[in-house]
C-alpha cells in the first residue's frame, strides 16, 4: 500500500485539512480534487484567490502547492493512484421525502461511493471525513466490497474545525478521532490513519473508537456546542426582562469549572454548515429510534436559536417606536462569524429576512462574505451592499452589529454617527463595542441580555 493520499471534495474541509496533512507529511503526495472546474481552478489560481478564506489558509497552500500538494478534477486518475481515499462531499439537509428538514441529504456521498469502487484498481482506506449519520460506514462498506475485486476498509475521521480557526485547529487539535472496524483488517487501516496525523499529533490526543462512536461523536459534540449557545441565550432573554447583565452572568457561570467559560457568549445565535445540519440529524436519529423525548430535547435546541432571531427584530422593532417600514438599516456583518466569508445558517441572512418583512430599506457590509451575501439575498428588492461601511451607514436610522469582526471596534464611530440619521441607534448583537463610549457619541446602544 503507498502513502499518497486522495481527498474527494474541494470545500471547507477537504482544502484546509489536506493542506496541512501535506505540510506535516511532506514525504507523502496528497491531492485534492473535485468536480467544480471553477472551484478547483480557484485553489490553483497563481495569485491565490482561494475559494475560501481561513487565516493563515493562504500561507499554508502557498508552501506546499505544487509541492507534494494538488488540486484537480481528474477524480478518476487520483483514485487509481492513492490508496488512502479521504471523502469529504457535501452532506446537507435532505429537503424532500423522508426525513426531509431533518435527515442528512447523501446522495453525493453515495455517488462517490460508487466511483471510488468504479476507478479503484486495489484495495483501499476509503476515511469519512464528512458528518454522516450513525452507521453510515456500514452503507458506505456495502456499496464498495458488494462483489469488489479489492477490499475496501471504511474508516470515519470526523473533523472537530471551527470556521476562522481552522488552520490553527488543524495545527493544534484537541483531539484526533479515527473509527475503525474491530477486526485485522480494520485495525491495520486505522494504524495507516493514525500514522497520517502522528506527524504531528501527540499520540495522546489521536483517539480510537469503533466506526459508529466516531460518526456519533461528531453530531453528539456539536449538538452540546449548540446546546451552550442556545442555553445562554435563553438566559439573555431574562437578563434584558429583570435588569441583569448576562455577560456578568456568563462570567460567573463560566467559573465553574464543572462548565467552564466556552460558548457562554449570547449573540444572535449560531450559524454556519454544522450546528443546524447536526443537531437536525441527531432529531432525525432519535426519532427513528423511537426516542421522541430526546428528540423533542434537540428540536428545542434549534427552535431557540431561531427564536433569538426573531427576538432581535422585535426588540429593534419596539426600540423604533413600533414601525421600521422605510426605515434604513445597516447590517454590518453578514458571514456567520468572523474570520470566514461562510453565510451558511448565519444569524444575519434570517434578521435581514424578518426586516424586509418589514419592509426596511437593507444594506449590508462585510470584510470577507459580501459575495455570498448577493447571492443569499438575492430574492429581495432593494438590498444594497456596501464594501465600504461608512457608506452603509450613510442616512440609515440604525446601525445592527451582526458579525464580531476585529474590524469593527476600530471603526470612527464619530464619523458613522455623523452621516446617520438622529436619533442614531446602534444594536450590537455581539456585545464587543464599547456601549459607554458609543453613548458618549450620542447613540442610543442596545447589547444582547442587558
């Protein structure tokens, strides 16, 4: 068995994780290749125009492209010539049938399956390194040895990134986790697995399971990251109803050392490819197990965080004495966090829905996702997006602070309160400016839970 490795899928996880797979492994060949021309043709772009943006991406790719690094739609030749097979398609929400709103949509998966064992000419390692549903390396398994001429082991490795750290998560991870089958020939793959990230990784944070805890692990640990995010911003909720402060709440909470400080920040609520998609899976899972508590548990989840959307608006909408119709409104921020340019499930795209509602004149500014926000809003009239965000500030009686970009902070907020309209409002959804000294200014401030 050689060492080059092969990762179907050009996206989020396939393009940094193998970058940094072949900047650790510099004696392996590792390729990436994808369907998308235009997509792959951006990851070979000489002036290196990513398709996505993660700090330090750039840096990374730069050292190792064209090394023992490269991107190509020729899936065909790269499966015949790695025996290691990452697999890393898009796995969203399946929309129609069964399961629809709720079940993981696999049908590219599946294709993918069939391919790999079209093109393969031996055996081979084939890694999930999508979010599947539990027991989906069984399907996967069925499909590649059904009648095979090789001997496909299907391993799940599931990745633990978060959008804007992934470089550094990839660099400096918590933990390693690889599923494998409890035989020989599972255990040896899982051996050739370990030994791709043992590069760098102390072996102490490379753990080992059978396939199905590892594919739960992934729905069950972001489920409990969404669950945080959800929990905190219920207790806003009552901060801004009794008078208490919930970052001083979340303060005191997070010094428990039984919870701990992490996802204790209220905000608009979470986004991005994961959290949605999981903990809808996790419902979709219980569900057809019979365990209708716990899914109801998990929907509750979800029904909060788009809850805490829908309660910014009405909170704008009271502070605006009760009518936002011809209103303007600068959103600055679109991507769901800062440092991506990810609009995935972001906060952002569902409050500027529920504002056009309204009928509120829009305009929207981002450093990185202004792209993907013409693109998601592109349904709505009279949206205008700006890259400069002085200008969409220009005569907007509000600004909403949606995204913690460093950026924003730093900004002339003496400038933007001259160019809006008066009284000036400035909701920060994020609670990362300084409320004291923008009411210095002149605006009126609302924080999330104060």
């Amino acid at each position: 068995m050689n060492k080059d490795i092969v990762c179907i899928g050009a996206g989020y996880i396939g393009g940094p994780t193998m970058a940094v797979i072949a900047k650790m492994n510099p004696d392996r060949r590792v390729v990436v290749v994808d369907i998308d021309e235009r997509r792959i043709a951006a990851w070979n772009s000489p002036d290196f125009a990513l398709p996505i943006y993660e700090p330090g991406l750039v840096e990374v790719v730069r050292e190792v492209r064209g090394r023992n690094l490269f991107f190509s739609t020729d899936i065909k030749a790269a499966v015949k010539e790695c025996d290691i097979v990452f697999v890393g398609v898009n796995t969203p929400t399946k929309m129609f049938g069964r399961g629809a709103g709720r079940a993981s949509d696999l049908q590219y998966w599946e294709a993918t399956a069939r391919e790999i064992k079209e093109w393969a000419d031996g055996d081979k390692i084939v890694i999930e390194k999508s979010t599947l549903p539990v027991r989906t390396a069984a399907a996967m398994e069925a499909i590649l040895n059904h009648d095979a001429r090789y001997r496909f082991t299907v391993l799940s490795n599931p990745e633990f990134l978060a959008e804007g750290t992934a470089v550094r998560d990839l660099l400096e991870p918590d933990r390693v986790l690889i599923g494998g089958p409890q035989d020989e020939a599972g255990r040896a793959a899982v051996a050739e697995a370990v030994e791709i990230y043992a590069s760098w990784v102390p072996r102490e944070r490379i753990l080992t399971t059978n396939v199905w805890s590892a594919e739960l692990t992934k729905l069950a640990a972001n489920a409990f990251l969404a669950q945080r995010v959800s929990s905190i911003n219920a207790i806003a909720g009552l901060c801004e109803a009794t008078g208490a402060d919930v970052d001083e709440v979340a303060r005191v909470i997070g010094a428990d050392r039984r919870i701990g400080p992490k996802f204790l920040k209220a905000g608009p609520g979470f986004g991005g490819s994961c959290f949605k998609k999981d903990v809808l899976n996790l419902v979709y899972l219980c569900e057809s197990f019979g365990l209708h508590t716990a899914a109801e548990y998990w929907s509750g989840v979800i029904r909060m965080n788009e809850h805490q959307q829908e309660r910014i608006v009405s909170r704008l909408f009271r502070e605006m004495f009760n009518t936002l119709a011809n209103r303007k409104i600068a959103l600055f921020g679109f991507a769901f966090k800062a440092d991506t340019g990810d609009t995935r499930e972001t906060p952002a795209g569902a409050v500027a829905r529920l504002l056009a509602a309204e009928h509120v004149r829009l305009a929207v500014t981002d450093p990185k996702a202004l792209g993907n926000a013409r693109r998601d809003l592109a349904d709505l009239d009279g949206v205008v997006f700006e890259e400069d965000e002085y200008k969409a500030a220009e005569g907007a009686d509000a600004v909403v602070l949606m995204t913690d970009w460093g950026r924003y902070p730093a900004l002339d907020w003496r400038r933007i309160y001259g160019v809006m309209r008066k009284p000036a409002l400035v909701y920060d959804t994020r609670n990362c400016l300084d409320a004291a000294a923008l009411r210095e200014i002149g605006f009126r401030v609302l924080n999330v839970g104060k």
